[in-house]
C-alpha cells in the first residue's frame, strides 16, 4: 500500500486530515530527550483519534544530541501503525548523499513520508522518491518570513516556487510526490493548485499566523490525501492536546467539507 | 576567535587549504557505527599533518541510526582542535525550527562551521549566522548533475546561484559566510567569484569528476580563508590515505600558488 493510500485509510478512520507536529521544546518541557518522548507519546495518547497523521520534525529532536535521535526512533515505533508518520528533515544533498539519508529516514527511522529541500534538483529528490512506497513532500512555498527572498523570485517568466512544482512533477514517476505549502501564503497556495494537482501539506497555521480558512479553501481539488494540515505548538503545548487537535480536526473538516 | 582565523591558522600551521570528509560508507567499512568510528578516527590519525580541516557529512551518520550520532559526537571529540570540523548538513528550514538545528550543530555537536541551504531565505540563515564564532557555508552552485535544475535558473537577470551569493553577502553581517560551489562548476566558480570575495568550499573532486586545477583557479582571489577543497571516497577509502592526502594538499597548493 502506498502512502497515499495510508493516508486516505487514517483520514476515514479518523474523519481527520489534522497532522499533529511532535517538535519537542527543552524551554517548555523539563527532562531532557526522555522528558521530550514522555511528553509526545502522552500527546500522541490523547490524539490518536483525531489525527491523521504524526510529523516530528527531526530538528527538535536533534538539538537533544545522539540520546534525541534514539528518543525519536522510539518515539516513531510507539506511534500507532494507522497513523502515518512524516519526518519533517528537508534534506537535500548530492546524489550518493542523498542516498545515505533515505537510508537514514526510511530504513532506520522508519519515515512513511520525509520532508525534501528541491535546491539541489532532480537527481537528487530521486534518491527520495525511489522508495515508491514512501512520500516525498518537497519544500515548494514554506511559512517563514524569507520565504519570498528565493521562492518568489521571477525565474523566466514565473516565480520559483511554480517552477519547483514542475521540478517535483518531474521527479513524481512513482506517484508518492506532495508539495509543502505554508498557510500563510494562500494566494502562492492558489497559484499552485491552479497547476497542479499534487498533495500538499500545510504547516504555518497557529504561531506562524497564517489563515486557516484561506489557506486551506486554496488547496481543495488536488488528489487524495491531497491537502495535510500540520499544527505543533498549538496541540503540544495545550493544556488538552485532545481537545485542542478536536477542534483542530472539526475546523479542517468544516473547511473542506465547504470547498 | 572566529571561524576564518581558526582555518587560517590551521593553514600556516599544515601548509594546506585540504578539507577531509569523513563519509563511511557501511558497504565499503565494517562494523557498524562503531567501525565507521574506528576507520575515519584511524583516517583522521594518518592525515592530520596535511588536512586543514575536516568536514563529516551527517547523512553518512544518520544512516547509522542513534549509535551512528554517538559516533559523530564521539569523532567531533577526537578531532585535534586545531583542525576545525565543518559540520556538512545542509540544513534549511523555518526560523524557530533553524534555532533548534544551530543548538543541534553548534552546541551538541560543536561544529566550528556548517553547510546550511538558501531555500527558506534570510530569516532562516540568519538563526545560524547568529553564532558570530562559527561558520556558515551557503550552498550554491552545487556539484551534482541536478544542480542545473534550479540553480541556473534565470532569477531576474541573472541565475539563481548568482541571487543566492547576493542573499548570503546580505546575511554575512557578521563576516561568517562562505559559499559551497562544487568543482564541476568551474564556469560558475569564475561568475561568483567575479561578484563576491566570500570565501569559497569545493566539493565534487574526485569521485563526482570535478577538474581540481580549472576550479580552484577560478576560485583565487576572495578572502583569508578563501578556498577549501574538500576531498572524501579518496581519501578514505585509499590504501594509504595520508598519502592520498599529501598528494591532494600538494596539488592545491601548487593551483594556488600559480594562481
């Protein structure tokens, strides 16, 4: 089964297409990388039924040192096996490189879907999406502030971004190819779905401030699995993560059910 | 001390711009985690007269699981401190996530430099820049065959790559940014190094096919610390790899020295 088929699985299990971000925060939660899992295992406990998906972004698992990295594999084993998990890493390397973190990603962390930087090109996301049964969301338009300084850029007649969609049309010969579309641009979002059909998953709603609403009316009509809306903070640090990711979930819902 | 006069005194003292990587290979090294350790540990012993550097390239890690990031740590330790360690992870990702990479790489790790990726813009690069002791190599022009995908894509006038050399002169305020532009470039090489003195570190020699002499002429003239030359599977894997790396110190000396 491919992952856009466990996607569609756990969306109708869970009526869901909320992605719960496990980004850890040693300024918020005590205890080290063991404080770290404790708490996004008790995350994952009160959510699991109404996420669809877990993304850990392997950055915040990372700054605990080698004993973060085995937190977040035992982390990744302990997510129930319904629920696919995207590994946020937004790698991009050379080729042979590149292989040695597929290996790293799908092979010993077990990622059903990563995250991939497109700046390196073609031959390199191929490396990814080589695994046709894994995903492979390439950074396309991110959430942040200095996302216009490149992504924007007129490159031959259109922006960048639009030209990474291409990129990523290309590299999409086993069909396990999504896009990652940050919230707070929803009229990049727009352009997007205007060309493409791809999945996309959205982060940036919550602390990055972007629209909900907005962005998520811009992503409706792509392919199944095709829109992902990753909330962190917001759920990791409620004080009911539950409740938090229910009402998460029923918004998302209410979006789409609308488009 | 910053980062150029550490590489600067590491190039008075060993008379070489040679930046070593340490990438094992599990097909081509025994042992796990454990023998990756034990060979560049060995690999560091027998070059360090003639390496100014060393760059481990943390995929090659990472493919290793957690034992594999105790093993890098344990490395970083052993390097002698003289030789600063560029820490190779291309990391690019939103400005609250980027801090948790800069605590990872900077703080965990003790990277004196890392390779970073432009995707997500200033903001994002700016989280590593912050760390005004340390290192920041923006990639480029890259060395692999996909390079061109992007990266010399018309931005506006002028190629991509050459936009991306513009965002990292505006983020070097201060004075800790280089560029990573691969060997198999030279022609790109002569085009950024036309428009910025920022210092330079060259992959892509060797196994990628890269033509050391054409490269590295194109890149003289930039600043203290100007150019590294970073070799890895020849080294490594070479029968006597202090040798191999007296050979390699002594051709780039020769190309700079003529240049």
């Amino acid at each position: 089964m491919g992952f856009w088929e466990r996607v569609e699985a756990a969306m109708q299990v869970t009526g869901s297409a909320l992605c719960v971000g496990l980004d850890p925060d040693p300024a918020r939660i005590p205890g080290g990388a063991g404080g770290a899992l404790r708490h996004c295992l008790e995350v994952v406990a009160q959510t699991q039924d109404v996420a669809c998906c877990y993304k850990p972004n392997v950055a915040f698992w990372e700054q605990y040192g080698p004993d973060g990295m085995a937190a977040l594999l035992e982390l990744r084993r302990r997510i129930p096996r319904q629920a696919p998990v995207v590994l946020d890493a937004k790698r991009g390397d050379v080729g042979h490189t590149m292989r040695a973190y597929a290996r790293a990603l799908f092979e010993r962390f077990e990622a059903d879907a990563v995250t991939a930087s497109p700046y390196l090109g073609g031959d390199a996301l191929r490396e990814l999406t080589a695994y046709a049964d894994r995903g492979v969301y390439v950074l396309c338009r991110t959430s942040n502030p200095g996302a216009a300084d490149l992504q924007d850029l007129d490159a031959g007649g259109r922006p960048l971004y639009l030209r990474v969609a291409e990129l990523a049309e290309r590299v999409n010969e086993r069909g396990n190819v999504g896009l990652v579309v940050g919230a707070t641009a929803p009229d990049q979002i727009a352009d997007l779905r205007a060309v493409t059909d791809l999945p996309f998953l959205v982060p940036g709603v919550g602390a990055q401030g972007g629209d909900l609403e907005r962005a998520l009316s811009a992503c409706a009509g792509g392919r199944r699995g095709s829109c992902l809306v990753s909330i962190s903070r917001e759920i990791l640090y409620a004080d009911q993560p539950g409740r938090a990711a229910a009402e998460f979930a029923a918004r998302i819902r209410g979006v789409l059910a609308a488009a």
